[in-house]
C-alpha cells in the first residue's frame, strides 16, 4: 500500500473489492517547526494467524520522505502516514482467517 492509501498487487495476487476500510498506518507527530527528522523502522514484521501460518509485512515508504523537514505550525501536531508490502505466500503457509502483528517506529530529530 502507498502512503497515501492506494492499493496495488503483483504476481497472480487479485485484489477484490472489499467491504473492510483498508489505510495505510498514520501517526500523528508534534515536534518544533522546520525539524529534520529521520523514521526508522523493521524492514520485516512477522504478521501471525488465528488459523495457523503467518504473513510478511515490510513497512514503508513514508509520505514525507525519509528524512523530512517538518511543515509549519508542526508544534500543533501534523499527520505522518506510511504504507507498506504485505507478502503472500502458498496457500498452506497463508490459510484463510484473521492475522495480527506490531512493529515500532522511532522518530529522530538532528
């Protein structure tokens, strides 16, 4: 998924309509006007299923690049949003159900 919320596919993955709200991850970041600040994250996060098997998630980009400079008035909180790669794999290591998972990010201003 792009940060802005897009969603794409490769490989034999078809994409269907889906009646679930989908987004990408958004944070909200108050830090002083005209901040460069870097975002760092996993490259890997190891999503796990209600089922049985799990999925790959590789987060990122982020919306402003990496690092950024942050916008005015950003003493008042602004919206970072960041998309990601979710990887399918054979259906025996991906069955059908809910999967769940976490990952950090660390925010560092120079």
């Amino acid at each position: 998924m792009h940060p802005s919320g897009m969603r794409e596919s490769t490989g034999s993955v078809i994409l269907l309509p889906n009646k679930t709200a989908f987004m990408p991850a958004i944070f909200e970041i108050r830090a002083p006007s005209q901040t460069m600040i870097q975002v760092i994250y996993q490259t890997e996060v190891r999503l796990t299923g209600n089922e049985g098997g799990y999925l790959i998630f590789r987060p990122g980009p982020v919306d402003n690049g990496n690092p950024f400079i942050t916008p005015p008035n950003s003493e008042n909180g602004f919206l970072l949003t960041m998309g990601g790669v979710l990887e399918l794999g054979p259906i025996d290591q991906n069955p059908s159900g809910n999967y769940s998972g976490s990952f950090h990010i660390t925010l560092v201003n120079e």
